[in-house]
C-alpha cells in the first residue's frame, strides 16, 4: 500500500473505533486488464534480472543492471532469456540497410538497437500471467487492507471481513477498492 493510502486505513480505523456496531468488508478482487500487464512487467523485469545475474554475476560484487550492460551484452541477456522461455534459439530478423554514407559505428549501433528491441518484445511476448496469479494477487491485496486496518490495534479483527463481492474499481489506471460498512 502507499503510505497516503495507510494513513487513510488508520484514520478510518480509528473512527470506526467509536462506532462499535459497525462491520468493514474489505473486497478481495482484481483488474485483469490493469492488473495482468503489471504482473507481466514485473515478471519480465524479474526473468531479465535473474538472466543477468546468471551471465555477468560475480561471487564478491553484484550483477550490473541490465540498463548499465553494453548493446552486445544486452543481445547475449535477451538471447538467453528467449531461449529459456522458448526451447529454441531465437531467429532475429535482418535488419533494415542504413542509409548510404551513415558512419560504420552509427550504422553497427543501429543494427544492434533493432536486435535488441526485437528480442525485448519477443521476451515480453513470451510472458504469461496465469488467473491463480491474480487471485493471489488479490488476496495479498485485501490482506494488506486488513493488516493495515489492524496495524494501530484500535480496530477488532472481529469487526473486519474479507470479501468477494466487493467492488473493485479502476480509478486513473490503477485499483480501486470500495470498502463495505454493515
């Protein structure tokens, strides 16, 4: 949770201290259309960080981020990468001539570019976020609501429900929940 919203959670949980009868539904739930290509991201990023520690990971320093690897460096990461997730060698297409008299450098620079954007979107393509990934994304979501209603102990956990057929909304690309007063 961002900090803004667990001041909220804690100032609503103090108010309903005072208001004894009342119960809170907290909604488990998920976005599949915001939700799965964060899952996918986050996976992609977590794939191209293990691959790097896999190549360029020393036992006495840390692996270097993917951002700081030279161009060939990259290609090798994003090569592997695609293998692991395929089983075959990926196949990157030639690219394009530059235009007569582009500099060898410029034009070297301008084919690796192209490789590595291919094989970016050909490892990007190859990740799957399966639904039991967003239950559990959903669960983790509701139990840190639950926690974070908790947190100061002025609330009952008796007074506090997880629960499906609650509303979740999206709100300026992000998840929204409604929670529920009984």
């Amino acid at each position: 949770l961002e900090a803004a919203t667990a001041e909220r959670l804690a100032a609503l949980a103090k108010s309903l201290a005072e208001k004894p009868e009342l119960k809170l539904d907290v909604p488990i739930g998920s976005l599949p259309d915001i939700d799965r290509p964060a899952l996918a991201e986050r996976a992609y990023r977590a794939a191209v960080a293990s691959t790097v520690t896999a190549r360029f990971g020393k036992k006495d320093a840390p692996a270097p981020a993917y951002e700081a690897l030279e161009p060939r460096q990259k290609v090798e990461v994003l090569t592997a990468l695609v293998k692991q997730q395929t089983g075959a060698e990926p196949q990157v297409p030639e690219s394009p001539e530059p235009t007569e008299g582009t500099p060898r450098a410029e034009a070297k620079a301008m084919r690796e570019a192209a490789e590595i954007e291919y094989l970016d979107q050909a490892a990007r393509a190859s990740v799957v976020v399966a639904d039991s990934e967003l239950e559990r994304l959903a669960e983790e979501r509701a139990a840190a609501v639950e926690r974070a209603l908790l947190a100061d102990g002025v609330l009952e956990p008796t007074r506090v429900f997880k629960v499906r057929e609650g509303k979740v909304s999206a709100h300026e690309g992000k998840v929204r929940f409604e929670l529920g007063l009984k």
